[in-house]
C-alpha cells in the first residue's frame, strides 16, 4: 500500500469499527488491531488520546465503564512512592519522578491490559497576596449589601403577600356575582 493512501485506509478502519462496535465487537476489535498494526508499520506515533481510545493489546475501543476501567493516580501518590525509595536507601536523587503530574490508567476489561497516560504536572500554585488597607476597605461595602439584602427580601415578601390577596379578593367577587342564566338572556 502507498503512503498516499494510508490516512484514507485508516480513517475507514477507524469509521467501520465505530459503527461496528455495538453490534459485533469482536469484529470491531479486529480492524482497530488492524488499524493499530498498520500505524506501527508505517511508524506513525500514537498521541495519548488515540492511546486511551483504542487497548493495545486488544484493539477494543474502551469506553470507562463499560469496556475499560479508569483509575486516576494523583502527584501526591507519586510523591509518596518517591519519598519511600529514597528513605529504602537509594540516595540518587530521581527528577523525573518529581516533575511528572497525575496519570490516568485505562485497565481493559477484555484483555486485562493496563494503558497508563501520564499527563503533565500542573503549574506552581500562584497566591497574590492583598494589602490590609485593601481588606478592610472591601469589609465595609460587604455589611451594608447584607442589610439591603434584608430589606428587599422583606419588600418581596410583601409583594408576594400583595399579589396572594389580591388573588384571593378576585376570587370572593367571583364567587359571589357568579354568572347566571339571566346574564346570557340579554
């Protein structure tokens, strides 16, 4: 097959075992396998997000929940493993274990493979700090909402009130001129 036309043999695979997946799966896990084969042929690099779209072993489409199972490693657990192989003994310090943020571990439930997607650290938490002038100015302004909240909070509950009355005084002189047959005669 010609480099040409690899991008149009991979995006039919890739349409076929979608629709497929429903119906036959078996069928479908088939031709993402194919299609996988293909791309490490012809040396294509899956990105992260093909990589947790489609097992590798399998080629079934995983979907967390139903055909996969997504577990989420946090830094801190990361950290903590760091911090127990450097108090086992190993005093060589590892910077890559320190750099990498949260990853994701896709388990298929099919193969029983684990694909593991690590994603990248977060930044340095940023915290500005306010000058004092500037919290208490802002304190003030915040009591005096607070009663004009009460105010009008009072201001609709009579409203309300209002229009509950009204309602019910429309409803007495319904009641009480009530339409008869002589109105209809006329």
């Amino acid at each position: 097959m010609a480099v040409s036309e690899l991008p149009g043999t991979i995006d039919f695979l890739t349409d076929a075992a979608h629709l497929l997946r429903a119906t036959a799966p078996e069928t479908s896990a088939h031709l993402m396998s194919q299609r996988g084969h293909l791309l490490q042929q012809y040396g294509v690099i899956l990105s992260d997000v093909q990589r947790q779209h489609v097992c590798g072993g399998c080629g079934i489409i995983m979907i967390p929940g139903q055909e996969a199972t997504l577990k989420l490693d946090a830094r801190k657990s990361l950290h903590r493993k760091a911090k127990s192989k450097k108090s086992s003994g190993n005093s060589t310090p590892q910077p890559t274990e320190d750099l990498q943020g949260p990853c994701k571990i896709l388990h298929c439930d099919n193969c029983q493979r684990d694909t593991k997607i690590v994603m990248p650290p977060p930044g340095p938490a940023v915290r500005r700090k306010t000058a004092q002038s500037k919290v208490k100015k802002v304190s003030t302004p915040v009591d005096q909402p607070k009663q004009t909240l009460n105010a009008s909070s009072k201001k609709r509950a009579k409203n309300r009130k209002a229009g509950l009355q009204a309602l019910l005084s429309g409803q007495k002189q319904q009641t009480t001129n009530p339409l008869s047959l002589s109105h209809f005669m006329k």
